[in-house]
C-alpha cells in the first residue's frame, strides 16, 4: 500500500490529509483567505500525530484545481516545495474528480459544479467505472445556462454537487431536471485526494515536483482562442 500527504486549497475550504496504507487522518476547515496561514501547520500535526516523517512517504497530492486561481496557487506551490524537500514525486488530483469520488460508487452519475465566480462556473459529469469517477465530459468553465451534457447522458439522472448550484435558477431547464439532489454544501477535500491519489500512484502516475502546475480551465480557453486567430 503507500503512504501518500495530499493537500487541497481550491475553494474556502483548506485541508490536509495523510494516507498510510488504510488508515487516513484529516484536518479540515473552512476559512476563506486564511490558507496559507493554514495548511503547513495541518501538515506538521498530521506527521507529528502518526509519527511519520516526511521523506518517508510515497508521495504527495495536491488539488490541481478548477477552482480559485489563488487558492490553487497555495496547494501547488507548498506541495512542489514539500516534495522537492523530501525528494518526492507529486500526484496532481482534479477537485471535481475529489468531490465524486467522495460521495461514493452508490451514488451513481454525479455533476460536479464549483463557483467560478464572474456568473460561471467550473463542472464536469461523472459515472463510476472500475471503482473510480470518469469523466464524460471535459472539465470546463462557462456560463450557468451553457452547461450542457452530451447526448447520450440525456435520459440519467444525476446527483449534483458544489457550490456551483447556486446558480441553478440559470441553468437549462432540462438539465436541472436530471438532477435527482442537490448538495451544494459539498466542498473538494484532501482526504477524497489522498485516495485517488494512491491509485494513481499504483498506475505510475506521478511527476516531478517542477513539472507540477495548476489546471486553470480559464487560461486553456483563452489559449484556444488564441490559437485560433
């Protein structure tokens, strides 16, 4: 099994959480704009309190985003300077992956939508294939009312998650039909990531602390369009 730290500031939520083997210990608060006063002492009680030393882990996880541009910034950066202390690879885990997986195979197909702020949103649909979350989508930002789910998703019923459902009233009137319930309450936690993350790692999925960067679904559209003139 592995030993995993995982790391998330992507919305107001700020938590840390060590994986070690099968037992997972958390720290979880929500407090907006206090992160970076926050998550290295998370971090220092979670090893303090299982006895563990930090290059004696496997590797680290950290929430790669969508979610605040700032906020992601925070995890990526005390993840990358934790791992190139202890001479660790790094595991970057989607925040709409972490809140599906979070809420469990039972729950079956989920919409996991985050407040982007400026009236969009960042979302993506999700079934559970194999014991883990796959999109069916790309993740992406838009408007509320531009959500739309391919066609063969037309006919389920989804759960749907996050903050992002505050905007409901604006989304398509058929898609928020799909939904059988709403748990808007629903934030992306570091333990969820810790967890996906040793299965990445028994894929070999890991990177170099450098080569670790933010998903900033903002930047790629703006990249596109460039592209495109």
């Amino acid at each position: 099994m592995s030993k995993i730290l995982a790391l998330d500031t992507s919305t107001d939520a700020c938590s840390a959480a060590l994986l070690l083997d099968d037992q997972l210990i958390d720290r979880f608060v929500i407090e907006p704009r206090r992160h970076t006063h926050l998550l290295l002492p998370m971090v220092e009680e979670l090893l303090a309190e299982a006895d563990m030393a930090l290059n004696s882990l496997d590797a680290i996880a950290f929430g790669r985003g969508p979610g605040s541009f700032a906020g992601i910034r925070i995890a990526t950066g005390a993840a990358q300077g934790l791992a190139l202390a202890a001479g660790l690879p790094v595991v970057p885990v989607s925040t709409l992956k972490a809140m599906a997986w979070a809420e469990g195979e039972d729950s079956g197909s989920l919409l996991t939508v985050l407040d982007a702020r400026m009236d969009e949103v960042y979302w993506c649909a999700w079934r559970w294939q194999d014991g883990e979350p796959v999109a069916l989508v790309e993740e992406q930002v838009c408007a509320p009312a531009q959500i739309h789910l391919p066609s063969e998703c037309l006919t389920q019923s989804f759960g749907g998650l996050g903050s992002g459902w505050c905007y409901r009233e604006q989304m398509p009137a058929e898609l928020v039909r799909q939904v059988s319930e709403i748990k808007a309450e629903v934030y992306p936690q570091a333990s969820a990531m810790a967890q996906l993350a040793q299965r990445a790692l028994q894929r070999g999925e890991t990177m170099a602390p450098d080569d670790a960067r933010p998903v900033y679904l903002r930047d790629q559209v703006a990249w596109k369009k460039k592209d495109q003139q």
